[in-house]
C-alpha cells in the first residue's frame, strides 16, 4: 500500500513547475501500478497548448474554471468543478483558465516525474533510467 500527501510531492523532483502550471506528480511509473496521478493547478489569464502523442490523460476539475479547446475540430468546452475531459484520443488541446483550475489527472502510460512539454505542446515517453523509450 501507497500512502502520500501533497506535502510529500512538495519541493521534491514530482513537484513541476512552468510559467503557466503547477504539477504534483504523486503517482509515478516506478510506483508500479501503471498509471500516475498527479494535482496541477493552471494559472488564470493563461492558455497552455498541449498534445499527448504518447499518452492517454483523464483530467478531472476540483476547482475553479477554464475553456479548454480541442484544436483538432475547434470545439471549446468550459470545464467547472465536478467536470472532466478525456483525451483518448491524443487530441491536440489548449486550456485557458479563468480562475486558478485545479485539476487532478491520470495518465497512462505513467510518467515519470520529469516530463515538460516540447515545443509540440508534447510529454516525451521516458523510462526510468532517464531514456527515451523507443518505438
């Protein structure tokens, strides 16, 4: 059994930061349990461009508010609390917030703590030893 609070992910490597977003990451892939779980929060009056090429993400709206844009068909849906949006279908996306949204989100397959997106808005799929997987 795994058993962790936020304040574990504090300041530590899983706690990723970027201009526009706060990731902890409390679930990695060398937990070993084929998901990781992470809380982000992402900074109002913002807009993050994102694609999952190599993964699936869940995001699950706790708090506050945003519009998120699928920028393969131009739908624009706006997220509140109690909502979510599945990317499965590596969807190329960008989230504005107009609060502070807070988010916690699932991704498979895991990642390891140290991803930010490239210039394609994309995580690469890293394995644990640091490498880029192949394939």
């Amino acid at each position: 059994m795994i058993v962790r609070s936020l304040q574990d992910v504090d300041g530590t490597d899983a706690d990723v930061r970027t201009e526009t977003w706060r990731s902890r990451r409390v679930v990695l892939a060398k937990d070993g349990v084929g998901f990781s779980f992470h809380e982000t929060v992402l900074y109002a009056g913002t807009e993050t461009s994102m694609w999952y090429a190599n993964h699936i993400e869940l995001v699950h709206c706790i708090e506050g508010e945003a519009e998120v844009t699928n920028d393969d068909t131009g739908e624009t849906f706006l997220i509140t609390p109690g909502t979510l949006y599945l990317l499965n279908g590596h969807e190329h996306h960008t989230v504005r917030p107009k609060t502070d949204f807070r988010v916690l989100c699932v991704f498979n397959p895991p990642v390891t703590g140290r991803e930010v997106h490239d210039e394609n808005g994309v995580y690469p799929l890293l394995t644990e030893d640091g490498e880029e997987a192949k394939g």
